[in-house]
C-alpha cells in the first residue's frame, strides 16, 4: 500500500472517530438533565449578603440542596447595581452548574441605567421565587402624616423634600421621580450605596422619604421610627394593612414599581435542563418551608413558576423600563 493511500486512511479513520466521539458527547450531554446535578451548583447573588435578595437565594439553595443531595452554594457579587454579578452569570457556561437569584431589576432594567457587558437576553428566566411591592416611607419629623399632606406640604415648599435610593438608576430612585411627575412635586433625589446607608439616614432625618421593599423596614414603622405613606402593590400588604395603595391613593401609574425575585440561567442552556430546573425550582417554592420563609421576609408568593411566565413577565418589565428610561432622559451610568 503507498504511503499516500495509508494518510488518506488515517484521515478517514480519524474523521470518523471525531464524528463518533461528538455524536457520543453529545448522547451524554442529552441526558445529562435526568442526572442534574452531579456536582455541586454555584448560585451568584448580584448584590450584597444579609438582603431580602441574599435570603431568598440561601432559602432557595437549602431547598433545592434537600431535594437534589448535591450542595447549591451561594456567592455574593455584589457592585454596580447588581451587574457585576449578572455580568458574571452572562459569561458562564450555560451548563446548569451556574445560576443566579437576583431581583428583577437587575435583568430588566440595570441593563437600561448602566453600562453594562452583558445583553438583556444574555439570561432564561425560570422561575419567579416571590414578589415584594416598594413602600413610600417617611421620617416621622416630617410636616405630614400620609401622602395627601405631603403632596400639598411639598407643593408648597418645592425642593425641600429629599428622598433616598440605594443607588441611581434603580427601582427606588424611578419611584420617587415618577410621584414627583404624577403628584406635581419636587422632592430631590440622593443616590447611595446601599440599602443600609440609605436607610440610616432615613431615620436620622437627613433625607426625609424612601422607597424600599415591606420588610425590614415595616419593623421601623411599628415601633414609630418611620412612617408607611403608600405601597405600589396591587393590594394592601397582609404585613401591612393599615398602609393604602397608591392607587386608592390616586397614583394607579405607581403600581408598575411592583417587583419580584427570580431565578435565572445563562442564555443558551439546554431546554431540556432549562426544563429540569424549572421542575426542580417549583418543587422548592411550593414546599412548606419555602412558603414559610417567604412570609417571614414579608414577601408575596410567586404567580409565574413556569419558565413561559415569568420568561414573558421578563419580558415585558424590560420594555416597560427601556421605554420609561428613554421617556425621562436618563442616561447610563459609567
């Protein structure tokens, strides 16, 4: 045999073994979902340890640790109004093995009012984990004692009202500037570094009203340290029933500062183990203890557990903030 038809042979028996190995790799990886997880899973929180966020993830991972035998660890990544570490999910593997459990925000509006990376469809959503309405807290010092005598208080006085956000270009620094649209107002905004901070000064009367989520702060209003002028929920909160919605209010446009939690893969996961942790989010959620631990964080459990759902609620969050961003002139952050 020459020696130019033993390479030829050599190469077709190398081509096939090549086609033979990825046709066998991808076997493996096509039933990989029904052993998921063999090893242990990373879960990435966008923001700092000790929030509501933080303590749905950890909820979560124990849940889902219990069900599957293998460990679901929780990693902070906090910085830049969560997208460093959304920046962090967007470059993962898309194999399962890396996740994150963030605010909403951070997915469908974070991409709008800063500069980021990543894409707003750098993620699958698949599953809503709970939903939390902002609160309009007050400091008690104020000359009002709900939103009517702010409103008229501050009309009268333009810009010596003042409110706190954890950061620019988050749900809390919109709220307050789209009441001051509606309401006719002028409260200024004062941006921070974090919820605590901002919250510390709430209650010492450097600013003078925050938009933050039922709890803890709630705890702040029981014992008279601050007081709960309005919630953007659909309904009164069951931790709070004595505090009206905005919309009995008469600011139903406020209802769209609703938020939610939410569990989120890499784009370009397999659907089959996009599938498979749909399953396995949905058994955690509805568990006893889940549902538990959710109320005590003062939260509203979740209505779209399905990746369809809560995939379409990304999504239309995501157009509703690029266009109210667009609309006010906000322009990204560095």
């Amino acid at each position: 045999m020459s020696t130019s038809r033993r390479i030829k042979l050599a190469a077709a028996f190398l081509s096939g073994a090549l086609v033979l190995t990825t046709f066998l790799a991808s076997r493996a990886h096509a039933e990989a979902p029904e052993s998921y997880p063999s090893k242990p899973v990373r879960v990435i929180v966008p923001l700092p340890a000790g929030g509501a966020t933080d303590s749905m993830a950890r909820t979560l991972a124990e849940r889902l640790s219990s069900v599957t035998g293998q460990s679901f660890v929780v990693e902070n990544r906090p910085g830049a109004s969560g997208a460093i570490g959304a920046d962090a999910v967007a470059r993962a593997r898309p194999d399962g093995y890396t996740l994150m459990v963030s605010i909403g925000s951070v997915v469908s509006l974070v991409p709008y009012t800063t500069k980021v990376s990543y894409k707003p469809d750098a993620f699958l959503p698949i599953s809503e984990l709970a939903r939390t309405p902002q609160v309009m807290y007050a400091n008690p010092k104020i000359p009002a004692k709900d939103l009517p005598s702010l409103v008229k208080w501050a009309k009268a006085n333009p810009g010596k009202l003042s409110f706190a956000s954890f950061s620019a270009g988050t749900q809390g620094h919109f709220a307050g500037v789209r009441l001051n649209q509606l309401a006719g107002i002028d409260m200024l905004h004062v941006a921070y570094k974090g919820s605590a901070p901002a919250m510390q000064d709430l209650l010492g009367g450097q600013v003078q009203v925050m938009f933050d989520a039922v709890l803890p702060a709630m705890n702040y209003v029981k014992s008279g340290k601050l007081l709960a002028l309005a919630t953007a929920g659909t309904e009164r909160s069951p931790f709070a029933p004595d505090v009206p919605t905005f919309r009995e209010l008469g600011y139903p446009e406020m209802e769209q500062f609703n938020g939610s939690f939410g569990l989120f893969a890499p784009a370009g996961i397999p659907p089959e183990l996009a599938r498979r942790l749909e399953t396995l989010a949905r058994h955690a959620v509805n568990s006893p203890e889940y549902r538990s631990r959710v109320k005590e964080f003062g939260l509203t459990e979740p209505d779209a557990t399905q990746i369809s759902s809560f995939s379409k609620r990304v999504r239309e969050d995501q157009a509703k903030w690029s266009s109210f961003v667009n609309r006010i002139g906000y322009k990204p952050e560095m």
